[in-house]
C-alpha cells in the first residue's frame, strides 16, 4: 500500500490533530508573516495621522461577542493609534451587546498606553436608537448623553468641555458587525458633514466599498487581515497580526489536503480502470 493509498484511508482525528496544532502554534509563537496594508485600511491611518493633537474622535463600538474576534483587533489597533497621537477619544455603543467589549478593550489599551480616563478617552456607553441618536449628536451630543456610562455629568468630563457636535469631531470611527455603517454615512455624512471610517467583518467588507468610491467613507478596515494591517502601520503587533499567522497557515494545510486528496482519489480511479482493462472478459 503506497502513501496515496494510506492518505485516502487517514483517520479524520488526525486532521482534526494538524488543524489544532496549525492554529495553536502560531498564536503562542507568533510567525511574523507578511502582511500587504491595503489602500482602505491606509487611508484611515493617514486620517488619524492628520489629526492635530487634541482633536477628538468619536469610537463607536457597534458589535457584539460573535464578531469580536474580527473587530476586536482593530478596535484596539485604533485605539493605540489614537492614545499615540494625543487625540482623545469618544467611546460609545449604539449595539446593546458592546458595553463590556468596549471597556475591556479600552482599559486593557489604556493601561498599556498610559492614556487616563476622562482626559485621553471617555465612555459614554449604549444608548438605544440607532439613528435618533446620531442625529442628536449632530445638535448636541449632550442631548442622547447627558452623563457618562458611569452616571458622571458630561460637562465634568475635562475633555468634553468644548465637544458639542460632530464639527468638534475630526473623524468619527464605527466599527460594527451590522449595518450601522450605514446608518452613520447616512444620517452623520449626508446630514452634518462628519467624516466616517468603518471597521467591519470581511464578508460584509465588499458590501462599502462603493461608500469609498464616492467619498461617503474616507477609509475601511476589512476583517481580520484589516486589523492586522492597521497593526503593522501603527508598529504594535496584536492579536490581528496573531490571528491571520494562525489563519494563513490553515489555509495552507486545508490547500494541501485537497491537493494531496485529489491526486490520490485520481491515482485510484486509475489503477480501477487498469484493473477492468486486465480482466478477462466474461470473468
């Protein structure tokens, strides 16, 4: 019995075996492969970038635990960059699922980046109404939140002293496993003029971009792979960079295993069909 042979009898378990270890090692071990930034995903890393020091932007944290593992990366990539360049940020919910998200990933980025509440960054956690919400922003955002996630008056927030609306906002940053993206090119763009990025999962990624085409988003984070190449721009390696180690590598074995099982399955049918052509007739 030859290797094909042996291949196509394998026990699925020690599959199950490889793809264990392929995602495992490169999580501990990180591989550092390459990674090729995108022009959407630059682009709001150039936006950030142009921000002057001081200027806010507002974060909203739009998904919940089932698409964590794609916008989770990100957010925390967007907020590193954010601390790093002294632009304070806004953090909120429109999804009722974010909440606790938000402030696990902002106080883990805030204890490695030094950045302090209430001055480099506040929460103002959910609100419920989508698009009344937006809209109130762009009148005052103090009419949907009076007071932050922690019931403190938001007029006690040093950094909020002098944000009203969206024209005190240099970028606003939804990042959403929904349609909520939509909602803010909507009602903040099309309405007050707000400049929108988006962080979404890589299946909804195609779904904006005609949103780039036409200026209605100045720049898109797609995914996993999204996460990780905004990871390389700012310089800080994270579970993005992590996760597509991990997913490039099964990718690669599930490739090689439907190589290696077409040619055995090929290699079968031939010595079949060898094996009718030497039978003898009427046998």
């Amino acid at each position: 019995m030859n290797f094909f042979d042996k291949f196509l009898k394998i026990d699925r378990r020690y599959i199950f075996i490889l793809v264990a270890i392929g995602v495992v090692i490169p999580l501990v071990f990180p591989l550092g492969l390459a990674v090729t930034v995108s022009p959407p995903v630059k682009n709001v890393y150039d936006e950030i970038e142009s921000l002057k020091p001081g200027t806010p932007v507002l974060v909203s944290v739009d998904f919940d635990p089932s698409t964590e593992p794609e916008l989770g990366p990100m957010t925390a990539a967007v907020l590193r960059h954010c601390f790093k360049r002294k632009l304070p940020v806004i953090l909120m919910n429109l999804h009722p699922g974010g909440p606790g998200l938000a402030l696990a990933i902002s106080d883990k980025v805030a204890k490695e980046t030094g950045a302090k509440e209430g001055v480099d960054y506040c929460f103002l956690g959910y609100k419920a109404g989508g698009t009344a919400v937006i809209l109130s922003i762009g009148r005052d955002i103090r009419l949907s939140y009076p007071a932050d996630y922690y019931n403190k008056p938001i007029d006690q927030i040093p950094m909020m002293k002098n944000i009203r609306s969206y024209s005190d906002i240099g970028l606003v940053v939804t990042l959403s496993g929904s349609t909520f993206p939509d909602v803010w090119v909507a009602y903040a763009h099309e309405r007050f003029g707000a400049k929108i990025a988006a962080g979404v999962t890589a299946v909804m990624a195609a779904d904006y971009y005609p949103y780039l085409s036409t200026g209605q988003m100045i720049g898109l984070i797609g995914g996993l792979k999204g996460a990780a190449e905004y990871e390389k721009l700012i310089g800080v390696p994270g579970n993005g960079l992590k996760g597509m180690d991990a997913q490039t590598i099964i990718h690669l074995l599930i490739v090689l295993l439907i190589i290696l099982g077409n040619i055995a399955f090929l290699l079968m049918r031939r010595q079949q069909r060898r094996g009718e052509q030497t039978r003898p007739s009427g046998a």
